[in-house]
C-alpha cells in the first residue's frame, strides 16, 4: 500500500492550505480594536466608491459628478477637458491638479493619479480605522489562502495520479480514487464556500462595509445614479459615450487624442 504515503501528502497539504485560508478570513471578518460605529446614513459617496470598488473607482466617481455638474467634459474618446478650474472638495482638487498645463489629459492617467493620491489614501485610512475596510495585509492574506488552496487541489491530482502509477498490492482502482476523493472535495469545497461567500464589495470591504453598501443600494440606489456608480462602477452609466469614456483604460490601453 505504497500510495498511501502519497495520500498523506495530499492530505498535509489541503489541510494546511485550508487552515491558512480559514484563518485569514476569520481575521477578515474581525472588526479592529476601537472601530466607530457607522450607520449607512453617514457612508458618503467617496466611502461607497471605495468600499465597492476601491481607489479607481473614487476618481471614477469624482470625475463623473464633475462631468454631470459641467465642471468636467468627458468626450467618448477617452479625454478629459477642465471646464472649471475650481475644485469644490479635496478629491476634486486632486482630480484637477492631475491635468496638465493645457486643461485636458487621458482619463487613465487621471484616474491612476488620482487613485495613488492623498485624498483616496486618507479616505482609505479613515475607513479602516472604522473598520469597514479591509486592511492591505488583510486582502494580502486572503489572497495566498485562495491560492495555497488552489495549489494543494493540484497537488492532490499529482499526489492520485502519482498512486495509481505505482503498486496497488490488492488495493483496486476504484479504492485509491475514494481515498484521494475526500482530500479533493475539502479543497474544492474550501474553495467554493470562499467563491460563494465573497461578495462583488469583499475586496476591499469588511464584512460590517459589506452590509452598509447593500443597505445604501437597496434605499438609495435606485433614485441616485451616482450612487449607482459608486456601488456598481463604470458599468451601471447609462450613456455610451460616457461610459466608453470612463471604461478607457481598464482594456489596457490608453486613448491618443485625434490629430496628434
């Protein structure tokens, strides 16, 4: 019964990979000592960006309020052109001085700049002090436990194969696959629960973020279309020349403005 040494690998490493994920994401769903209570009435719209979808999607936001205010014109070809020079809050002044000296810019250099500014920093600090955001260790951590759980069900596939390669000793086929089945459904299973459960905001939002942009959705989303866009993203902009704006740059490329 040589390939139950192999059945001891496979199972050292689901179970290892397995507890590294369970502990991460228990560490997820801990708020930090000394969170403030919000309540969804207090989560402004540069919060819900953040908690749904991150840095980007706060200069998304930003420059979709000023475009609808005219303060901003955002042509369908991925440029951006000032309109008004006069920032109304710190993420707006952030979203101007991302110009350069001639008023206009690709919206992805505005959007990478702004996203790596201070305000979207400071705002992310803000909210994980609330603890309604997932701190970067945290994310980090998830992260190599998907992965680890990822690489142990290959590793169970190598570790069966490499089984039924070798000597059997009255052990059918049939038996081995059995033995190697329960390591692999622990894995598949790990995974699974980890795909149902994490939520489209879970990246970037705690469990207690979580529950505040559904409630925000649910009484306000529907009425607001900038908090559409805040929970949502680019996609949830109805007009196709706005939305083929914002969406310049999340295909990888950066759009040249006509006759240069």
């Amino acid at each position: 019964m040589f390939w139950v040494l192999f059945l001891l690998v496979a199972w050292a490493g689901v179970l290892t990979s397995c507890t590294l994920l369970l502990r991460a994401a228990a560490r997820a769903a801990e708020p930090p000592a000394g969170a403030a209570a919000h309540h969804h009435d207090e989560l402004n719209l540069y919060e819900a960006a953040y908690l749904a979808g991150g840095p980007a999607r706060v200069a998304d936001l930003t420059l979709l309020s000023m475009h609808r205010q005219r303060r901003l014109l955002l042509a369908h070809t991925g440029w951006a052109t000032v309109v008004d020079p006069v920032g109304r809050d710190a993420h707006e002044r952030s979203v101007l001085g991302a110009f350069g000296p001639g008023g206009q810019s690709p919206v992805p250099e505005l959007r990478s700049t702004v996203a790596a500014d201070e305000p979207v920093r400071a705002l992310a600090e803000r909210l994980g002090e609330a603890g309604l955001a997932l701190p970067a260790g945290t994310l980090l951590g998830v992260g190599n436990g998907v992965r680890a759980v990822r690489a142990a069900t290959l590793l169970v596939l190598a570790m069966a194969a490499a089984a039924l390669a070798a000597p059997a000793e009255g052990s059918t086929t049939t038996t081995v696959l059995a033995w190697f089945a329960l390591p692999l459904m622990l894995s598949a299973g790990c995974l699974a629960i980890a795909r149902f459960e994490a939520h489209p905001y879970s990246r970037w939002a705690s469990p207690a973020g979580q529950r505040l942009l559904r409630t925000l959705e649910r009484e306000r989303g529907a009425g607001e279309p900038l908090t559409t866009v805040a929970v949502r993203g680019v996609r949830a902009v109805a007009d196709p020349g706005l939305r083929a704006a914002l969406g310049c740059g999340n295909r990888g490329w950066i759009p040249r403005q006509r006759g240069h």
